[in-house]
C-alpha cells in the first residue's frame, strides 16, 4: 500500500470515528447526522483548513516589507525545492515553533512564531523553514491540516457525548444503537485517544522524511538538528497557547509536559531525528 493509500485509511478512520460518536449521541438519528457533518468537515477542511488552523492561532500575514530578510530566506528554499514562494504568516507568541499549512503548493503558507525568531540564529531558522517548506513539497499540508481539522470535530463531538450522557442524552435502546449511558462517556474518552494515534501513525513518518528533504533544500542538515534541539528545549519552558489537536502540524511537539498524553505525540523523538540528521550529515560528508 503507498504512502498516499495509507494516509487516505487513516483519513477514513477518523471520519469512522465521527460516524461512532454522532450514534452514540443521537442513535440512528445522531448517525445520519454525523454522516452530514463528516462529508461537511471533509470538504471544508479540504478548500479552508489552512484558515480554520492559522485563525487557531491568531496567525497574521506578514509582508515582504515587514520582514524582508525572512521573505528573502523562504523565497531561496522555495526555488531550492522547485515550489512557488509561500506566504509567510505571524503568530503572536513568544513560544518558538513554526508549521505549513495550505491545500497544494499554489495555495501554502509557512506560519511561525515571533518567538522562534528570538530563540534561533538565522542558520537554525533556515533549517527549520526549509522543513517546513519540504512538508510543502512533498504535499504533506493538506493531508495534516485536514487530520488537524477532524481531529477539533472529534473532540468537540466527544465533549457533547460525556455531558449528554450525564445528564442522560446518551441513554439509547438497542433499536437505536445506543450503548446507555456508561458506554457513551466510554466512547467520549476513548474516541480523542484514538484520533490521537492516528494522527500519530500520520504524522510521525512524515516528519522524518521532511526532516531529510529540508536537509537537501538547505544543505546544512546539522543547522537543523540544531534548531530541533533548541526547539525541544524551548518548548519545554515556553507553553504555546492554542488548540492540542493541531499539534501534529507543527515541526516540534508545542505542548510537551511530563504527563501520559506524551505517549500519544504526533512526533517522533527529537533525539531520534537528531541522529538521523547528524548521519545523514556525515554521509553527505558536511
């Protein structure tokens, strides 16, 4: 099976698992109308998930004449990797990461955050937008945003079953598929488990092949593994302030803490990718 066939199941999955909730809430009812708003979340996530994710953040567009140099950087990569330029966003946060969102090459963006540009030097940048901009090549964006987006439906709808099955919504007798109570906030915590771990088998061997493209747009793979270590630090000290379910977006894992919800990361290890880098440097004899 391709990788593209692959990620298409998972994509399937996740819609699945609204279909299961929408039952859950409303039986047969629910069902049909999960079935609405999964087609619903499907084609809106495919035209404008890159808005729905930047809007999360409060990400702003930044023109050439705001930061030149980073425009300037990003237009370089973007010709390295035979892609048009994206557009850059901003986001108002001094936790250091960046993502790259959009729907093909025509229509990307490489947002970061005002703080990566304080935490990095422009040789760790460069490493990092050329990641980004390597997602952008090798098309994973829209396949991340969409997950990003039905991953937000899931847990909203999860957050409707365990209150209605509190109060008694989620009662529903075998006619109607439902499960009582008990079976519903069951579903309700595990269905945003399992939307996590596919996010997880989507995201986590995209990001090591972005990690290796980057290396070749840049040519500095080591400026990278750099920036990653930097990054993972950071972000250990600096909590970025925004939606979890978007996380498999971004080029480290934002919300990292010592709790069991670690064990569901989108993104491999950083010390892993590290490794991978430094080879791949001493290959390319760097």
């Amino acid at each position: 099976m391709t990788s593209q066939l692959k990620t298409l199941f998972l994509l399937a999955l996740l819609t699945g698992i609204i279909l299961l909730l929408g039952q859950a809430l409303g039986g047969r009812g629910g069902l049909v109308i999960a079935l609405v708003l999964a087609l619903v979340m499907n084609f809106v996530s495919y035209w404008w998930s890159d808005k729905i994710v930047l809007s999360m953040y409060r990400a702003q567009e930044l023109s050439p004449t705001d930061g030149p140099w980073l425009h300037s950087m990003v237009e370089e990569l973007a010709r390295n990797a035979g892609i048009p330029k994206p557009r850059i966003c901003l986001i108002p946060q001094d936790a250091p990461n960046a993502f790259a969102t959009g729907r093909n090459p025509d229509n990307a963006v490489v947002a970061v955050t005002q703080g990566i540009m304080q935490v990095l030097s422009p040789e760790e940048l460069r490493g990092v937008l050329a990641h980004e901009i390597a997602h952008i090549a090798n098309r994973d964006i829209l396949i991340q945003s969409v997950a990003a987006v039905l991953g937000a439906a899931i847990m909203s709808i999860a957050h409707m079953l365990q209150w209605g099955a509190i109060f008694g919504m989620g009662r529903r007798d075998d006619e109607e598929g439902g499960g009582g109570a008990l079976g519903a906030i069951a579903l309700a915590i595990i269905a945003p488990m399992a939307a996590m771990l596919i996010q997880m088998a989507i995201s986590r061997s995209r990001e090591y092949l972005a990690d290796e493209t980057g290396a070749r747009i840049s040519g500095r793979p080591l400026d990278l593994a750099s920036a990653l270590g930097r990054l993972d630090a950071a972000s250990r000290q600096i909590p970025l302030h925004g939606n979890p379910v978007a996380e498999n977006l971004f080029i480290v894992n934002p919300f990292t803490g010592a709790d069991v919800a670690n064990l569901f990361s989108t993104h491999p290890p950083i010390p892993e990718r590290i490794a991978r880098l430094r080879e791949l440097s001493r290959q390319r004899g760097s």
